[in-house]
C-alpha cells in the first residue's frame, strides 16, 4: 500500500487490517509498530523501497499522489513519475492485481495540472498489462480531513465563500465508504479487470454547491450565508494564500480553475456493481460527525 499515512490511506490501512489482511505500506517517517503491518521507509521516487514493498505482494493498492503543489513538477512527480515507478516496481515483484486511486479531475484534464497528471497516471495504469482496476473519488471528507476543513471554519462564522456558479454541481463521499469501496475491490474478479469506477455519497445528481454549504452550516449548527465569488478575485486570493502560506497554501491558481468547473458529479453509468458496494453514509450526518470530530481535536 502506499499513502497509508495519509486521510484516505490512514483509514484504509485500519480497515485492510481488521478484514485479516498482511500488509506492507510505504513511509517516508518512522512508524509505531502494529500487527499485520510491515513498515517500509521510503517513497516514491526510491526504488529499492518500492521492490521492497512489492516483493511478493499479491495486490498493489495504490493510494498516494499529490493534490496540491506550487508547480508543474510537483504534481508530475507525484501523480506521474510516482505511479509510474508503482507500476514498474509491480510488474518486476510479478504481482498482478493493481489497484489505482485517482480522481474525479482526471475526467477534465484541460481544468488544471492536477486534474491533467491524474489522467495521465490513469493511462500509466491502463497500458500496464496488470489485472488493474481504477477508482475515481470525488470530493472525500470525514474526521481528519484537513481539505475541506477550511469551509467548516467559515461556516463557524456564518458564511461560505463559493465558486462564481453557486448552482454549479459536486458528488462528495464519506471516508469511509470509499475505503470500503476500495476493499470490494481487492479480491480478483473478471468483472472488475480493466474497468474504472466512479463512486458518491449516492445523491442523485449530486449536491449543488449552495446546498452542500448550507448542510456543512447545518452540521455544525450555524444558518449561513453563501457568497459566490468572481473567478477574477478567486485568481486574487490564490495569490494572497501562497504569498501568506506559500508552498501549505490552500488555494492555488491550478485550483482555482478546479473550483470553477460547474459540473463535478459522477457519472452513473460509471458505479460500481450494487452486489459489491452501496454507500452507508448519509452526508449530512457525515458531515455532523465530521464536524464533532474537529471540535473534539481542537481544529475549529
């Protein structure tokens, strides 16, 4: 596994763990020891530590990649360079399953450069000959996430800022049922081989912007505002966040065209097999729980 440090990898590590399986997992940091777990220092872009993490390995689940970086080389590195050398570090330790977490940015690659190496990385994985299935998230939250932390602070004083479209459309998902999700697909199944997934909250047609915003006030008990802003000043206050927080800035120039976009919903016909998977999480409720975790952590 690799990204099992990470929000998503965090919980699905917990998760592989408690179902019986052995795993090997990549980190870049020492690690407490834990049963069925084989910590193996490393990254990405070290082979040695990736042939160490796949020598006979029967599934590859491949978790990590970047969401936000100040340049071009940074995603390229992370989402690129890094699956690539996955891929070739799999194929050499003869393992066969590959199992990909990408993004729903992957489906407009021309928005922003994270959206465009995602969907590079998902070809990477396509024309690699493994047993590969891709599964693409739309926006994740639940406790621990420090993305969409930034909203919950601003609905705690009463408004939210928006993109420019507040009708414009966003599937999210729970933590959890995406990890779940990523565990239907873990055992080899023919119908699983070569196919790539798409995966929500199970809101038909998704969340608009406006009311996913009013039901992050509704968690944390606030009634909002929502305010919808110019793409022009979104472009400002991108580079007001790098100058403040530089390479830990939120919002970036390559977001920007991200958060814009007015459609951001998964595409149906792209689910997984109801027999295999169903979402178990109700959003709001989610996003209550989310909400009692960061005031119980001290975040808000």
């Amino acid at each position: 596994m690799t990204g099992a440090t990470g929000f998503v990898g965090g919980r699905m590590l917990d998760l592989v763990v408690r179902e019986g399986y052995v795993v090997r997992a990549l980190t870049r940091r020492k690690q407490d020891d834990r049963p069925n777990v084989t910590w193996v220092r490393g990254a990405l872009d070290d082979r040695a530590s990736l042939a160490s993490l796949c020598d006979s390995a029967d599934i590859i689940l491949h978790i990590a990649g970047v969401v936000n970086a100040p340049d071009r080389a940074g995603f390229e590195a992370g989402n690129v360079a890094g699956t690539l050398a996955v891929i070739e570090a799999a194929k050499q330790a003869g393992t066969k399953r590959f199992i990909h977490v990408s993004s729903l940015a992957a489906t407009q690659p021309k928005l922003s450069v994270y959206g465009e190496t995602k969907a590079t990385a998902e070809k990477l994985v396509a024309t690699s000959g493994l047993d590969w299935t891709i599964i693409r998230p739309p926006a994740v939250y639940g406790p621990g996430d420090g993305e969409m932390l930034e909203l919950f602070k601003m609905a705690r004083l009463g408004f939210v800022t928006l993109p420019p479209d507040a009708d414009g459309r966003l599937s999210v998902i729970h933590v959890e049922d995406l990890c779940r999700a990523l565990l239907a697909l873990l055992p080899e199944q023919e119908e699983l081989t070569a196919q790539t997934y798409e995966v929500d909250d199970g809101k038909t047609g998704g969340w608009t912007q406006a009311s996913f915003a009013k039901a992050i006030g509704w968690a944390i008990g606030k009634r909002i505002t929502t305010i919808g802003l110019p793409k022009m000043l979104l472009r400002l206050g991108a580079r007001a966040d790098c100058l403040i927080r530089r390479d830990k800035a939120k919002l970036t120039d390559d977001r920007v065209n991200y958060f814009c976009h007015d459609d951001w919903t998964v595409d149906p016909q792209k689910s997984l097999p109801k027999k295999l998977w169903r979402p178990q999480i109700e959003t709001r409720e989610g996003l209550k729980n989310t909400a009692k975790w960061y005031r119980q952590n001290d975040w808000l």
